[in-house]
C-alpha cells in the first residue's frame, strides 16, 4: 500500500507538473512601425514575427494589407488612429463610419485587440490635440459598442514619458500641471472602460542627455546597486522599471491608483550621431537581451512585483524613412531584410523553430494560472502524504 501510496503521489506530481509547464505562453510584443522604403511585404513580416515567436504586436495605423496578412496568424493586433485623424473622429458619426471601414471588416479573423487613438498626443508640437483625444476615444469607444466590439477592442492611447513633471524618486511621480486636467478625463475614461494606461518609456533618452550622472548599467539592466525610494523603500536597479511606477504614482495622485500600466515602447538605439552617446550595437543587444529576460522571468515593476510588466519592444525593423537623428533610423531588432541587426536571443528562434530555448514568455494572467497550478500541486502533495500516512498505520 505504501509502495502503491508513493507511485500514485509520484504520478500525480509528473502530471501536474507537466500541465503547469505546458501552460499558455505568451511573448513581448512588437512594435511593427513601417516608416521605411525598404521593408518587406506584410506575409514575410509576419513569418519573421511567427518564427521570432512573438504573439503581440503594433502598427502605427490601419494599412489594409497588413490587417488582411495578418488574418488567422494568432498574432493579436493594436491597430492606430494617426494623430492628423483626432479631430475628425470627435464626431460620433465619423467614428462610427471609421469603425466601419478600418476595423469591422478585419475582425475576428484579424485578432485586433486594441486601438490606440494617437500616439503620444500630449506631448505633440499641435497642442490642440490634447483637447482632441479624450473625445475621440470616447466617439471610438461609442462606436465599437455600437457594433458589439467594445469587449473584444479596448481603446487607448500611448503617451511619451514627457508627460511626467517628476520621476524620481518614483514615489514623487507627477504629471506636468498644465496637463493634469486631460490626463484626469483621460484617466477617467480609461478607468470606466477597464482600459490600461499605456507610457513609451525610454531610458537611452534619459542616459543620452546625462551620460555622466546615468550609470550606464542602470539604465540597461545590469547588475548594480541601483537606488532605493526613500519614501516607499522600494529597491529599483533599472530605470524602466523605476519610470513605470513614477507613471503608476502620478495616476494614483489624480485619484485613478487601480489602473493597469504598460509599456507601448521601450528600445535601445544601435547606431547614433556623434553627440548621441549610448547608441551603439552592443548597448542595443544589452538592453533588449535583459529585458526579454526580466520578461521570461515574468518581473512585474517593485511597486507591482506579481503582475508582470507588460512590454512592447520598439522596433522591429530599423526605418531608413524616419527623420532626426540617426538613432531614430537604428530601433530596429531587424535589418529590413530579415536578418537580425543584433543578437538579442531571439536568434536560434527565427533559424530553427526547433530550438528547446524558447523566448515564449508566460503572461501575468498565465502567471495566476501557473500559481494556481502550483498550489494545487502543493495541495495535493499534502494530501498524499497524508493519505500515505493514514495508510501506513495499520501496517
Ligand atoms: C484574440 O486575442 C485575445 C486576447 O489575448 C484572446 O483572448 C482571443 O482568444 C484571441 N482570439 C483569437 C481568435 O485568437
């Protein structure tokens, strides 16, 4: 009975052992911008996406032939209303006819799960698109209930850490005074729609403006002795994470502390101007090999530790198109033809899809799942020594 009582207790925890490791799996996403006269056609786009293993991603508008590419890939979309469209969307009716047009004809069979309307707007040269926003998501938003879509497509709209008046320490996080007023309807909106608030967060930005103050392995996730918030005694040892839960600190002050927040973009330059310090292929492949690291690891933020930090890596391909800077044509993980711009582990993936090292990474609502898993095994393994136990007596 013994023997009996440890095959079965044996067996059991093989089986669910292999079920909470089997479980889904989710990647990082994509950010999938087109700014180039060089990239590949959207089929090719989404067979070095499949084969990278990424599940996520976003473009920056509605291009048709990407939306009908994509169609039964299982890669779920964000879709964009470009800023210049803001205005007119205002209008119930416009948006509904956009809705119409740009989004229920892909959908289910393209999996858009998101539309972000504008990208960084409070922070954009036309300042009369800060007025324009929260009405436009509130006409898409309409119109998507309209259509029955509203639980299936939530509505958003990045904002650039710019918004931020303090970040540091993060527990003084704050927002600009003059934008307090949008960002509470802003808030407001994404609060009663179950909505996150999505922030573009760069820490190259920060290090490139302050290369002797920023430690360099700070702001790339390296080992260091990173900074302790003197308020909230949270131990922060990268700048991503920290600039996060400044945004999370300045929602909680504007009275919105539950909002769920996410990184729309983060990414690392591999080649710069001469003034552009920091941006080069190494610090690039540094940077996005730890972050999709911490990812597999499944790290939230030290103010949000369970939930894990969702992410969207900017870019997938390097843009020959984008103006500025060099670094704004040197995001890219890709070159447009394919080949990696550098090593981020993705590698053994987009050549053998064989490969046992897998950067598919578990979500924050698989984390829960995994746990649960974790303590039904837990659970049941005290109940078969137990049993055992009750067994062994009689013996
Ligand atoms: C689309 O994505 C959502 C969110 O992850 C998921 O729940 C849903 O099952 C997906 N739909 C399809 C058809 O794959």
């Amino acid at each position: 009975m013994k023997f009996y009582g440890s095959t079965i207790s044996t067996l059991c925890l093989l089986l669910l052992l292999s079920i909470s490791i089997s479980g889904f799996v989710e990647s990082l996403g994509i950010n999938y911008g087109q700014v180039g006269n060089n990239l590949p056609p959207p089929e090719t786009v989404l067979t070095l996406i499949k084969s990278s293993r990424l599940t996520k991603a976003r473009i920056y508008d509605t291009n048709p032939e990407i939306l009908t590419a994509f169609a039964h890939s299982g890669v779920e979309l964000i879709v964009t209303v470009e800023n210049n469209m803001l205005s007119t969307l205002m209008n119930p009716q416009q948006a509904l006819q956009w809705v119409n047009s740009h989004i229920k004809p892909y959908y289910p069979a393209t999996n858009i799960t998101g539309i972000s309307v504008g990208n960084e707007v409070f922070t954009d040269e036309d300042t009369s698109l800060t007025s324009y926003v929260v009405p436009a998501m509130v006409s898409v938003h309409g119109a998507l209930s309209q259509l029955g879509l509203n639980s299936y497509i939530q509505v958003f709209s990045p904002t650039s850490a710019g918004v931020l008046q303090e970040s540091y320490p993060p527990s003084a996080g704050s927002f600009k005074p003059e934008l307090a007023n949008v960002i509470t309807q802003f808030c407001r909106f994404l609060h009663s729609t179950n909505a996150p608030f999505w922030v573009n967060a760069y820490p190259y930005f920060a290090y490139k403006d302050d290369p002797t103050r920023i430690q360099l392995d700070y702001v790339l996730f390296n080992p260091n002795a990173g900074m302790v918030d003197p308020y909230t005694n949270l131990h922060y040892d990268n700048m991503l994470y920290a600039q996060v839960d400044a945004v999370i600190f300045a929602i909680w002050r504007l009275g919105y502390g539950g909002l769920d927040v996410r990184v729309s973009e983060t990414g690392w330059p591999s080649k710069g101007d001469q003034n552009e310090i920091g941006a080069t292929v190494e610090n690039a492949a540094t940077y996005n090999k730890n972050l999709l690291r911490r990812q597999m690891a499944n790290q939230g933020t030290p103010l949000r530790p369970s939930v894990r930090l969702e992410v969207y890596v900017f870019a997938l391909f390097n843009e020959d198109m984008k103006p500025g800077p060099t670094s704004e044509r040197n995001y890219g993980l890709f070159q447009p033809d394919g080949t990696m711009a550098y090593n981020v582990g993705l590698s053994s993936l987009a050549h053998s899809s064989t490969s046992s090292t897998s950067i598919s990474l578990t979500s924050s609502a698989s984390k829960e799942t995994h746990k649960g898993y974790q303590s039904l095994v837990y659970w049941m393994f005290i109940y078969l020594l137990a049993f055992q136990g009750f067994m062994r007596r009689p013996t």
